[in-house]
C-alpha cells in the first residue's frame, strides 16, 4: 500500500477530485498563540503535499492539546494552519469548528490540489468517547466529509478514537508515508536488529518504560539508564539519592529485571556520577557527585560528565540504537549536558540510531542538533513505547485489511 517515500503510486492516482480526509499529528507546543516547536507539523507535509499535488481535495484533522470535549480557544489550530500554509507555499483554509456549518463550507469551497484544516478534532467528546456508539456517531460525520481517509498521525494510532480508528472502517483507506516509515523502523528494532543493540531510557518514571524494558531486556545488548528514572534503580542497588525522583512501589520490579538481565548477558549501564542541587529552577547551584554520594538533602537532575563519557562510549560500536527519555532536565542549561552528550553520540551511530519522539524529540531540536544526523526521529513517542512493547496500536491494525 506505501512505499517509504509516501502513499502507494495507485492510491495517489484515484485521488483526483476526491476529498481526502487525513488524521495528521499536529500536536505542537505552543506559547499562547506563537509554536515554540513546528517539527511536527514539517513531518506531517509530505503526505499532505503528495495528495494535494495528486490533485485531491485535502481535509486534515488532528487534535492540540487535552481539551475536555468542548471548544476552548486555548487549544485552536489555527496557529497551526498558518505554519502549514507556509510549509506548504500555500493557503490552507481553516474551519472554526470539526464536523458543522463551517467545516462542511469549507471542504465544498475546495478545489482540486487545495487543502484544509479543520478545527481540534478533540473539541468534539465523540472523538475519544469510550462508548462505541458515540464514538461511530462522531466518526460518521467525519467520513461524511470526505470519500477516503489516510492515516498519517504516528503520534496516535495507540489511540482507539474516532478520527484514529472508526473512520478507517467507514472510507477507503491508506496509510501515510509518515505512519509507514514510523513502522518499518520501529520494525527494524524488533525483528532481528543489527547487532550491538543498544537501548537508552530516561525520562522521569520507571513505570512509564516497563512494558519496553520487558519486551527488550530480551532483544538488547545494552541498557542504558539516566533521567529520573534512575534514581529508582539506584536505590534498588541499596544507594542514597537525596530527595531524587523516586518509585518505592517499582523497587521490586526493577531488581526483578536486573537479575533477568544477568541472567540473560544483557547489560544494563547505570551513571557513576550525578549533577545535583538542593532546590528545582534556575537559580539552582548545580554540582557533580558520585552516585553512590548523593547527599541527602540534594536532587539528582542530570546524569554526570563521567557517565556522559561512558554512555557515548557504549554507543560507539553500536550498530542499532533506540533513545527513549532526555537524561536530565535539559530545559535547563545546568543540566542539559547529560542528555546533550547522548545525543551527540547518536550522531556517530554508524547504524541506525532512532530518536523515540516525546521528549527526546524536543530535547534533539532544543538542543541544537541537525535533525538530519540521525537515522529516525519519531513523531510519537507513546506510539513507540507501546509498539515497541509488543502492545497491538488499533490504528495500525485497522488499516491492514
């Protein structure tokens, strides 16, 4: 159906003054009015090009933020129709609302190889109802919009709502070029990678990533650990860490998975320094640590230039990598290195060296890098925890039909 390069030659073919209706991940961070990171929305342009210049009649959906099933300008896309427009060299017509009068005049008034965007598809409550019933409805006004729907919003297929899932099952459909890379590379990581493996976690919670430590403990050389999390698996090891993130509740869980580890040669690579400071914020006075000397009345907010060092070594050799969670709190300068230093080290992955959406995303563009020196960077990374911890994504399995 795709090709890595986008949607399927015949697909594209039998668009021609069809409406096309394409759930796309738009979910930028913004500053009141201003996107304080477009990347998305540059990810989401080449499925929405390649229609528009088909010469479909474009119709994007996609959701900003967690509105609760009501209108609340806060959240409007609007913003992000304007960014579209000049990614895309042209004017992209926005409706002030989903699926009523506006929307419905604005798809009509749509000429072939035009596009529009329609309002927060989340200010709807059918669009992630949990009944069915409710959902379909909703779903059903969506697809009246249009005669085929693409997915190509990576970011939520992990999602079972209308605009995701029940809108599949009511048009003809495809699947984007944005969703089709996401899952060859996801797949690539999963089946038979190229070894060493290497997977990084960080982030702040161990619950967040035990489903991924439990599906790759058994298809990974090396685990590397930073972020919050890691003060939990220091403390599993009998160490202090001050008033460090900590989840007494995984301490069990996370031992369990050490002796896994040992069991199965897979190694797991913890920091031997902290960056530390008594308070959170700017004003904070960082210093480094060893990690098992975290004063009691200290934070661990960074993993340490030694373990920087040591990570960036670990990932020299390796042929596939998966980066998951920035390291530290690298919002902040006094302790972005950490997660400056793993970054940097994806660079020189001589393999394929993928970059887990989220935060890790952000932290890459944040950060300075060129996008274009590594292998992936994903769109969505709930998305990719989720596939790469074997879970079913309804909004994949819906299209393989």
């Amino acid at each position: 159906m795709t090709d890595f390069n986008g949607l399927a030659p015949e697909f594209l073919q039998s668009v021609r003054g069809k409406r096309v209706l394409v759930r796309s991940d738009l979910n930028v961070p913004l500053d009141g009015s201003r996107i304080t990171d477009d990347g998305r929305i540059r990810a989401s342009v080449p499925t929405i090009r390649a229609l528009a210049d088909a010469g479909a009649r474009v119709v994007v959906t996609a959701h900003l933020g967690r509105p609760k099933g009501e209108p609340d300008p806060a959240y409007s896309l609007a913003p992000v129709a304007a960014r579209l427009g000049e990614l895309l060299g042209a004017t992209v017509a926005f409706a002030t609302d989903t699926v009523g009068a506006s929307a419905q005049e604005t798809v009509a008034g749509l000429g072939d190889g035009e596009v529009a965007l329609l309002e927060n598809v989340r200010f709807n409550a059918g669009e992630t109802s949990k009944d069915d019933a409710e959902r379909g409805a909703f779903a059903d006004q969506l697809a009246g919009l249009a005669d085929a729907f693409v997915s190509d919003g990576f970011g939520v297929v992990h999602r079972k709502q209308a605009s995701v899932y029940d809108v599949a099952q009511r048009l003809p459909h495809a699947m984007g070029g944005l969703v089709a890379t996401e899952v060859e590379v996801l797949r690539r990581l999963t089946v038979d990678p190229e070894r060493p493996y290497v997977v990084v976690l960080g982030g702040s919670k161990v619950s967040d990533k035990l489903g991924v430590i439990d599906n790759l403990l058994g298809k990974a050389d090396k685990l590397l650990i930073g972020g919050g999390m890691v003060f939990t698996f220091l403390k599993a090891d009998g160490l202090e860490v001050g008033k460090s993130l900590l989840e007494d509740d995984q301490l069990d869980t996370v031992r369990a998975y050490q002796a896994r580890a040992k069991e199965l040669g897979v190694e797991i690579v913890l920091p031997t320094d902290i960056v530390v400071a008594d308070s959170f914020g700017d004003e904070a006075s960082a210093r480094v640590v060893a990690a098992d000397a975290i004063p009691a009345d200290s934070l661990g907010l960074d993993i340490g230039p030694e373990s920087g060092a040591a990570f960036a070594a670990a990932l020299a050799d390796a042929r596939t990598v998966f980066w998951n969670g920035p390291m530290g709190v690298f919002e902040q300068s006094a302790f972005a290195e950490g997660t400056r230093a793993v970054a940097e080290a994806l660079t020189k992955v001589d393999g394929l060296s993928v970059v887990g959406g989220g935060d890790s995303a952000a932290a890459v563009r944040t950060l300075g890098f060129d996008e274009a020196a590594f292998g992936h960077i994903s769109t969505g990374g709930g998305a990719s925890l989720e596939y790469l911890e074997g879970k079913e994504l309804p909004g994949i399995t819906v299209l393989e039909d």
